[in-house]
C-alpha cells in the first residue's frame, strides 16, 4: 500500500513539474507567446472589425437607359435609392458601361431597352438586364436583390393602375394573390460577419495550438542534445505524466482565451450569440482537448522551430472549406468529407454554429459532441504513444553515447 501511495505521490509530483516547466517554457519563447496569446486576442478582433459591415453598401453600377422615359427614369431612381446599390453613370451605350466595368469603376451593369416604357403601355412584359462582375458575388447579390425588389414593387403598382378594384383588398390579392414574406433565420442581417467570422473563431483555437505546441516541440529537440521532444530528466520518464502535464498548462492557457474569443468578441461586435452559455462551455472542453492532443500527436512532424509555418498554416483554408460552413457539406467530394474528420475544427464549427447562431442544446448536437470526445480519446493514445518513442529514442540515444564513450575510453 505504501509503496502505491508513493508511486502516486511520485506521479503526481513529476505531472505538476512537467505543467510548470511547460508554463515556463511558453512565457519564455516569443514565438510561442505570439501563437498562443497575440494570434488568438489579434485575429478575431481584425477578421470581425474587416466584415463588421456585415453587408456591401452602395454597390457601384452603371445604367444604360435607351428608353429615357418617365418610367425607366423611376425605376432607375428606385435602384439607386437602395441602399445596397450605388448608380455612379448613366452611360449612353454598352461599350461605354463596360469600359466603366473594365476600369473597376464600377461592379454591374443595368441596361434597360429602348421599348420598356412601350411594352408596359401596351400590356406586354418589360425587359430589364442585369451584368455584374463575377468576381466578387457580394456586387451580383446586391445588384439582382435590389433590381429584383424594385421589379416587383413597380410591376404590382403598375398591374393596380391599369386593373383597378372595387375595394383595397381585392386590388391587394388582384396584385399579389399570394402574399410572400421574407423571414431570416439565425442571421437577421443576412451578413457576411455573422456567417463567417464564428466559425473562423473556431478555426482559431485549433491552429494556434498546432502552431504554438509546434514550435515548442521544435525548440525543444533544437535544445536537446538527441534531438527528441522529451529531454533526459528524472521526471520525465513517465509517457502519462509528461502528456498530462503537458496538456494541462496548454489547456489552463487556452481556458482564458476561449473566454476572449468566443464570448468577449461576439459580443462587442454583436455577432450572434443565442445559445445557452452551459451548453457553450461544455462543448469547449472536448474541442479544447481534442485540439490540445492533436497538437501534440503533430509536433512528432517538427523538427525545428520554423517548421510549423512550412506544415500546417497553408491548411486554414482548406479546413474552412471542409467544415460544411462555407461551401455546402453534401457538395463536399466523400474523400475530402473522411478526410475533414481528422481535424477537430471540422466538427468543432459545425457543432458551435448550430450552438451560437441558431440556439442549438447539446442534445442537437449530439453528434458533433460525440465525434469530438472519440477524437480527444485518439488523439491521447496518439501522443501518448508519440512521446513513449520519445522517450524510448533518448534512452537508445544516451545509450549508444555511453558506449561510444566507453568504447573511445577503452581504446
């Protein structure tokens, strides 16, 4: 009995000398301060300050008016009265808007015909064409809502004018015999910040612990004189406790700066936030292991401190795109679907959208909850079985040094 409770007081004392030597070790590198703490406090506040508008304002176009008549003057006056659209020249032909367009100028071109204002008096269906620049889809979206509004709101005006009704509710369903109502769900504002930048927050936590655990790896086989991620201390001797201590002084870290980025920035930019607080934190915890030993089953790849900008910062991208958040999940190629599960970002983002932005309980998410504690199981075995080689590599190493030495003695 005895010696069990020694062999746990001895246990534990090298598991909270591993945390504290860790804690240690971070403060002390620059570069690993910068991915843990300026990366994480940085980057959420520059990406929501970029797309704080949510959405494009006084979009540039260009019209085209070959009828130049009462009506297209007023349809023309309602776009641009948008607030979305922007007219910036009335051009007099097409070559002209298009060189407008060429120039970037300008993002779209209206073009209404010379016969507009003749087929609305003689009661057959107008014309109006819509060019935009393909390469930014916010300028097309902004240009085809508004000219589609102002569209529909002339047409039922123009249909009450010339078929007029006994009463104001007859001509109501005369001019729109199925009332349509537009309703946003989740995203009131039908912005860009508040689908994009939650899920970004997400991506954050995950990369700048690959980054930060990374180099931390990668200076520690620069300084050991083997070259492995562990060095050749007592207290290092154990594969649980070096992972445990490890683990806990990145997670004590990345516990206040969960705080700041997924529930301080949200709320001084008004991102959406409707999901209860508990289930919130309790889905973090998961995440924050999964990624923690994911980070450390990845620094086995480094070898030196620059490493991990060559390896995984170029994966961001990617990993958006695997997520589902930014291009649909069922128009994502099978492999690359399997392959968005390695990464805890994927269900990550998946599992904290439907918490914050739609009000999801954990049991909605019950799903991406379980597949990050499998992921945190997995990837504890991985870095356990990591730094075991480790170790096992420094003991062979010092091994192989002492009989050299021996053997040069002897000689």
């Amino acid at each position: 009995m005895k010696r069990m409770f020694d062999f746990v007081k001895d246990a534990l004392r090298d598991l909270f000398f591993i945390w504290r030597e860790e804690l240690k070790s971070v403060f002390k590198d620059e570069g690993v301060l910068i991915f843990f703490f300026l990366v994480p406090l940085a980057y959420p506040v520059l990406y929501s300050f970029i797309y704080n508008n949510e959405v494009v304002h006084e979009a540039k176009l260009v019209v085209v008016d070959a009828d130049g008549s009462p009506l297209s003057r007023e349809f023309i006056r309602r776009v641009d009265a948008a607030s979305e659209v922007k007219v910036v020249q009335r051009a007099a032909d097409m070559d002209e808007a298009r060189r407008w367009v060429d120039s970037k100028k300008a993002f779209g071109i209206l073009s209404l015909p010379e016969s507009f204002s003749r087929d609305l008096h003689a009661g057959r269906q107008a014309t109006v064409s819509l060019y935009s620049d393909m390469s930014a889809l916010l300028y097309y979206k902004a240009f085809l809502l508004t000219a589609t509004e102002v569209s529909l709101d002339m047409g039922a005006e123009w249909t009450a004018r010339n078929h007029p009704q006994s009463s104001e509710q007859l001509q109501a369903i005369a001019v729109r015999p199925i009332p349509s109502e537009s309703i946003v769900l989740f995203n009131t504002q039908n912005g860009f910040a508040s689908f994009l930048v939650p899920a970004i927050l997400v991506l954050v936590i995950q990369q700048t612990l690959i980054l930060g655990v990374g180099m931390s790896g990668g200076t520690a086989r620069e300084r050991n004189r083997f070259h492995t991620l562990v060095p050749l201390m007592k207290h290092y001797h154990g594969t649980l406790r070096i992972v445990a201590g490890k683990s806990l002084a990145y997670l004590l870290l990345y516990v206040f700066v969960s705080l700041w980025v997924f529930i301080l920035v949200p709320r001084f930019f008004s991102l959406p936030q409707i999901g209860q607080p508990l289930d919130a934190l309790l889905f973090l915890l998961p995440y924050l292991l999964a990624c923690i030993f994911f980070a450390m089953t990845l620094s086995v790849f480094v070898r030196d401190r620059e490493s991990p900008m060559l390896l995984f910062v170029f994966t961001s991208v990617i990993l958006v795109f695997i997520s589902g958040i930014s291009w649909p999940m069922y128009a994502v190629p099978p492999f690359w679907k399997a392959a968005g599960y390695l990464f805890p970002s994927t269900s990550g983002i998946q599992g904290f959208v439907k918490i914050n932005t739609m009000g999801a309980t954990l049991d909605d998410v019950a799903h991406e909850y379980r597949t990050l504690w499998i992921q945190t199981g997995i990837y504890f075995l991985a870095a356990c079985a990591v730094y075991r080689y480790q170790i096992f590599a420094s003991r062979k190493r010092l091994i192989a040094r002492y009989r050299e030495m021996k053997a040069a003695s002897g000689q």
